[in-house]
C-alpha cells in the first residue's frame, strides 16, 4: 500500500521544487540591442534637448518574493554618446561636460531595494557620473517578466552641478532626466 503513496509523494515534492525556483531571485544580464538609456535637458530656457546612450551594459537581478534582494548594476559608455549631432555630440564629450576621456563611464549600482506601488521599485544606488558618485533614488518599473527575459524601466531627475558639470549654466538646465529602459535574458 505504501507504494501507491510515492507517485503521489514525489509528484508533491517536484511541484514543491518548481515552485520554489520559481519564487528566487533570476539575474539577468542587459541586453544592448533591446536596452535604451536616454536624457533631457531644458536648452535655452526654450525646449529640451534629448540624447542617449546607445548600448547601455550591466545586470539586475529580480525577486518576485522579497524586493530588497533585487539588485541593479548598469554601465553607460561615453563614447557611445548619440544626440543625433556629431557636433554636439563632440562637445558633451569635451571637458567643459562629461570628459569622457578622464571619466568614460556613468554608473549606477544599487544600494538598496524598496516595494513600491503596483509594480514599482524605490531604488537607492550610487550614481557616478564626470568622477562624482552621488546616493540617488530611481522609481523603477518591473515592466515584465516572461521566459528567458526581464524588463524595466528607471526614472531619475538629477543635478548636472551636483556631479561638477557647471558649463553654461544660464543656457543649459541644471535638472537633467536620465530614462533607463533595460531588457535582460536570464544568466
């Protein structure tokens, strides 16, 4: 008789086990080609000037159980620079901007993970940027998980004279929004 209980025993124990990896934290490694790290800033007190940085690099880890296990580590290459003129583009490269030969990357890695609404994350991390790290918060969105992949979707407004960026401050903003949209496959 106590055959006839095994099937069902070890039917119980698999559903158990594919359960509980499904509950644990997945790292994801950012995959540039469906990956877009993009920025605004007000330009002449007129209109706002848009950029980005074409592939963006790192990794993030979910846990759809415990939020605070979540991490995120991303990389952004100055020299991939794109504001759609190579003459501007030269500029924010120079170094009266970024000095992107001293300081060719901006960083961001997370310090710390909060729940937030729906499916909203509040992320603290150090942000680097022109060799100035800065603790900063990131209202991230979980923007899905299916499969092999994960997506979301970071927000921030920060200072660009907090970071020691202060060239033309009465025709360029001092507020700069960063917009991170990263997609990962599963490592």
């Amino acid at each position: 008789m106590r055959n006839l209980n095994l099937p069902a025993w070890i039917f119980g124990m698999a559903i158990l086990a594919i359960g509980a990896t499904s509950l644990h934290a997945d790292a994801y490694k950012v995959d540039p080609v469906h990956s877009f790290a993009l920025f605004r800033v007000h330009h002449f007190n007129a209109g706002n000037v848009w950029g980005r940085f074409n592939d963006p690099a790192g990794e993030f880890t979910l846990d759809q159980v415990d939020p605070s296990k979540n991490t995120f580590n991303v990389e952004l290459k100055l020299a991939k620079l794109d504001t759609a003129n190579t003459k501007r583009d030269s500029d924010l490269q120079g170094p009266d901007w970024f000095n992107a030969r001293q300081f060719p990357t901006i960083t961001f890695k997370s310090t710390s993970v909060k729940k937030g609404q729906g499916n909203m994350l509040d992320v603290t991390g150090d942000l680097t940027i022109h060799g100035v790290t800065k603790s900063v918060v990131v209202a991230v969105e979980v923007t899905g998980v299916a499969g092999q992949r994960a997506g979301v979707e970071g927000t921030v407004t920060v200072k660009r004279s907090d970071f020691g960026m202060k060239a033309m401050p009465s025709g360029v903003g001092d507020e700069v929004k960063l917009i991170v949209a990263l997609e990962g496959t599963k490592r």
